[in-house]
C-alpha cells in the first residue's frame, strides 16, 4: 500500500479503507458478548426445585444484560463511526485497538461482578464495582481518544460528514465518562446497591438514547438532512 499524506500539516501516514479493520473489529464485539452469555447456565438445584434456583440466579441475570446493553451501545456507536471514516491510518488503527481492548476487559470484569453478588459480601461487592466501573470509564476514555484524533484528521472521515459529529462523539463520551465514574465511587464510598443501580442505569439510558442527551440518534449533515449510519 502507497503511503500519502493525510493533508496539509499532519502526518505522513499509510492509509487504507476501513472495510477490514471494521469487519475485525466487528468478530471481536461478537467474540465477547458471546462470552459474556456463557455466564448463563442451568443452575444448581434439586429435583423440583428448578424454579428457586433460576430465582437464585438474579446476579448472573443482571449482570449479563447489563453488561449486554453495555457492549451493544459501545458496538452501535463503533459502527456509527466506522460508517463516517472513509480511510484510516495509522493512528485510527492503534486507537481503534484500544477500545477493543476495553472491550475485552468485559466478560472478565461481568463474572467478578457476578461472583460477587452471589457471595453477597459488601466489601467484595464494592471492590467488584469499583474495577467494573473502572473499564466503564476506560470504554469512554478509548472513545474520547478516538475524537479527538478525529478532529485533528477530519480528512479521514468522509466529506458530507456534518461538521459537529465528532464533537458530538465527544460529549456522548464525557457523559458516559462521568456516569461510570460517579457509580464506581458511590458504590464504592457509599452503599454498594447506589453502585449497581447507576451501573444499570447508564447501560439502560444509553442503550435507549444512542444519542447522549437527546433523543437524536442520527445527526443532521451540514445541508440540514438527516444522515445515515450506514
């Protein structure tokens, strides 16, 4: 592959189109929300007593769609992505590493959370919170990171992109940032319950409203229609 340069002032850089890194990027999405429902498995019971052990198994439950809801967001909001970079480089291609690694921080983290909820132990619950946050706010941080480099290369993204998308990126990024956050530390400082339901609460809000704040899922481009992810 030729190498070019990006544009006037940047780096030299080899580009190629995006279709690849996509479509890898895409089986490692997959690869982990499979694992994650390995987590799901008959449960432990008597004869007859089927029932009170799959009530029993509420953690596994909520920890599984919560961590569902979480990749499923991280996913669609990769593609979205993906569907406004025309080529990438060097530098999209480490980056776009690093939110696959957080990715894959998550089925570790989800069978912590589960072991936890299960012991019932407080202190175990709060640590088990804290590092579960934690990958929350490195998601966000990877994706924040992403932006930014967005916007000093807009060159990469294709050009009917609308000018504020990757700002958009950004601020859909820092709310996800602080929610992560501010669950970690309550649940760690506070009652570990706090902790559990914001983690549940940021996975749900941004599952049910893609767009951040608002209700917008696609933004507008810059004659004013509405664009598709692709």
């Amino acid at each position: 592959m030729r190498g070019q340069r990006t544009g006037p002032g940047h780096e030299r850089a080899v580009t190629a189109p995006a279709g690849r890194t996509e479509t890898f990027s895409d089986a490692v999405f997959a690869i982990n929300i499979t694992l994650i429902g390995l987590e799901l498995r008959f449960p432990s019971a008597p004869a007859g007593q089927l029932m009170a052990g799959l009530l029993r198994g509420w953690p596994v439950y909520l920890a599984y769609l919560t961590s569902f809801l979480s990749l499923a967001v991280a996913w669609v909001n990769h593609r979205a992505i993906f569907a406004r970079i025309e080529r990438i480089s060097l530098g999209v291609t480490w980056l776009n590493i690093g939110v696959l690694l957080t990715i894959g921080l998550v089925p570790f983290l989800t069978r912590v959370v589960v072991g936890a909820l299960s012991r019932r132990d407080s202190a175990d619950i709060r640590a088990a919170l804290m590092f579960y946050s934690l990958v929350g706010v490195l998601i966000a941080t990877a994706y924040l990171a992403f932006s930014q480099y967005l916007s000093r290369h807009p060159e990469l993204l294709q050009k009917q992109i609308e000018q504020d998308y990757v700002r958009w990126i950004r601020r859909r990024a820092l709310v996800g940032l602080s929610g992560w956050a501010a669950a970690g530390l309550l649940g760690y400082f506070t009652l570990p319950w706090i902790g559990v339901v914001l983690i549940v609460a940021v996975a749900v809000f941004f599952a049910l409203f893609s767009g951040g704040l608002t209700f917008e899922t696609r933004p507008a481009t810059s004659d004013g229609s509405e664009q598709r992810p692709g």
